[in-house]
C-alpha cells in the first residue's frame, strides 16, 4: 500500500477562505475564534480530509502519550481530552509509562509500520526531563502538557495559569475578611506551579497590605499525606491560621482531616481552598472550593499543536500557551468565625 500525502494548513486556509494561524487556532482548540468562521475551517478540514495521516491507506497515525504517575487523580480527564482531540484528527493513541519510554522503542514506532508513530505528548514532565531531550535528538514532533516549569523547554508546551489562579483563590479569601491565611505550596523552590502558586500567595498578601508570615508557610509536596502533616503542622500553632490555601486538592483533603482530628468545622472555624478541581474535589464534606484546571482543554490543544507540527510549511510554533484556570467557589470558604450560609 502507498501513503496518501495529507494536505496541508495552508491548502486548508485557502478552502476556508482564512488566515494560517486562524486554522491553528482551531486545531489546537484555542478561543478568540468566532463560531461562523470556526465552522468554515471545519469544513474545510472535513472536505480536505485533513485528519487523514501519510501511513498506509486506510490506517491511523499514532500519538503516544507519556505519563509520569497512571494513579494520579486527575489522568483520566486528560486522557478523556487526548483521545477526543486525537480521534477528532485521525490518530490513535498509545499509553507508556515515563521509565518505558527510550529511544529504542522510539526508533522502532518511527519505522514504517501500521501504526507508525507521529508524536509524543509527555504529561508533566520534571524540569531537565532526559525525555525531551531524547524527542528533540530523533526529531520526533513532541508537546509538554503541563510540565515543571515551560521557561526554557525546546518543546511546544501547554499548561495551567498556576499564578493567575493562585491569585484569585487568595484573593477570594481575603475577601472573605482572612488576613491569618497559611498556605501549603507544592515544591515552592523548584521551577512550575508550586513556586508559581507561592508567588502569587504572597503577591496577593502583598496587594492587601499584609506580611508574608514565615511561621504560615509549609513547603509540600501535593500529596494528601504532606496535607495532614503540614496541615497540623498550621493549626497547632499558638496563633494558627483562619484559612489555608493548599497547592493541591490532595493537600486541601488533608488539612481537612488534620481539621476534623482536632474537633474543628469547616468552614465556621477554617477555610481552606485547593487547586485542581479533581472529581473528588465535589465530593468532600463540605464540598472543596478550589481552582479548577482545564485538563482536557490543555490536552486538546496539546494535540492540536503536535497536528500542526506535521505540516513542515509551518513557519513558527508556540512555544508556551497557558489556558484560564477558574475558582470554584462550594463548601469549605466562608468569613472567619461565622458560619457558612
């Protein structure tokens, strides 16, 4: 069987009547398009019938998605995101663990196959990460969904507004009348969210007139486990905290048990506000007021640009795109010592 050479981006603005980047746009499944000319690109693409890959007639291309952690409670929504995206352009999709992930495997996906591989997303990857490393010397097209810290990175990435959203959730509390607001961050003194998170913690405090307080700080680890201990770590203190922003919903669950173990009411006598917004985060008692993050929103865009990094016409790619987080407000905020409406 020979391969049937896939239009491009270009020839797909041409149809449509569009821009280049206009057709980006919606590939990698960013806003600020408007829906009548969304459809016009859509259109375009299925008439063209862009999704269909240069592999054998007949047969998908394959993305590869690399994860670090597969019991982490938020993979489902991204892996929910990836296939969507995926499927929607033509391709299949493969799972591999970080440690399962060489260059051998690599080279052998590239050959000339029913399957051969097109691009790899890798999921959170650390900072330094040998993996991309690896990508950029095969030249296999790659995209970081929400790694440790874009500064840098020789991929395309795609992540959270971590400052921006740590922002409006201790914003929230200060409105709520907290001025004693502990925070525990995710590795504040490595690169991504964790210190992304305790910047703008205190820059929030800063705005509001407030010292950052050495004594409400805790540096975790997004664990449940670092939640509780550190949790306790706050509330045990002679003047302990009327809130606490934790890094993570993880954390946020943990304080709330370390809160529960010493007969305290949340939110009457503690807020607490988490960031991710995981399933579980709806399920608590109360339920968890915390920051939503756009996980299948970024995995649809991670795709989207890996679709566009197949067309070589293509003169630059983003480097770094960051997607609007949203604060959730339930159960677990209300003004200090009263009770919740």
């Amino acid at each position: 069987m020979t391969a049937t050479p896939r239009p491009k981006i270009a020839d797909v603005a041409a149809a449509a009547g569009v821009s280049v980047p206009t057709v980006s746009k919606v590939l990698n499944g960013r806003t600020h398009v408007s829906e009548a000319t969304r459809a016009k690109v859509q259109q375009a693409l299925e008439e063209l019938d862009y999704s269909k890959r240069n592999t054998p007639a007949g047969q998908p291309g394959m993305l590869q998605l690399v994860v670090n952690n597969f019991d982490s409670p938020w993979i489902l929504e991204t892996m929910a995101g990836v296939e969507a995206a995926a499927d929607r352009l033509g391709y299949a999709v493969a799972y591999a663990r970080a440690e399962h992930a060489t260059a051998e495997r690599w080279r052998k996906l590239r050959e000339p196959s029913v399957n051969r591989l097109d691009g790899v997303l890798l999921l959170a990857p650390r900072k330094g990460s040998m993996l991309v490393t690896t990508l950029r010397t095969l030249k296999i097209p790659a995209v970081a969904i929400d790694p440790e810290g874009a500064e840098g990175l020789p991929i395309p990435s795609v992540s959270p507004a971590s400052f921006s959203g740590a922002l409006t959730a201790v914003g929230h509390l200060l409105e709520q009348g907290h001025r004693r607001i502990g925070i525990i961050t995710g590795r504040k003194h490595s690169p991504g969210h964790g210190r992304a998170r305790y910047a703008a913690y205190a820059a929030a405090l800063h705005e509001a007139g407030l010292p950052v307080l050495p004594e409400l700080v805790r540096d975790g680890d997004f664990s449940i486990e670092s939640g509780m201990r550190l949790g306790a770590d706050l509330l045990d203190l002679p003047e302990p905290p009327t809130a606490i922003f934790t890094g993570s919903d993880l954390q946020a669950m943990g304080v709330m048990n370390a809160a529960g173990q010493r007969s305290l009411r949340v939110p009457q006598d503690l807020s607490i506000v988490g960031f991710d917004d995981i399933a579980q985060a709806a399920l608590t008692s109360p339920p968890l007021t915390t920051v939503r993050q756009p996980l299948a929103q970024l995995a649809s865009m991670a795709v989207g640009i890996l679709a566009e990094q197949q067309d070589q016409q293509l003169a630059q790619l983003p480097s770094a795109l960051e997607v609007a987080t949203e604060l959730v407000v339930r159960g677990t905020t209300a003004p200090p010592g009263r009770q919740a409406p």
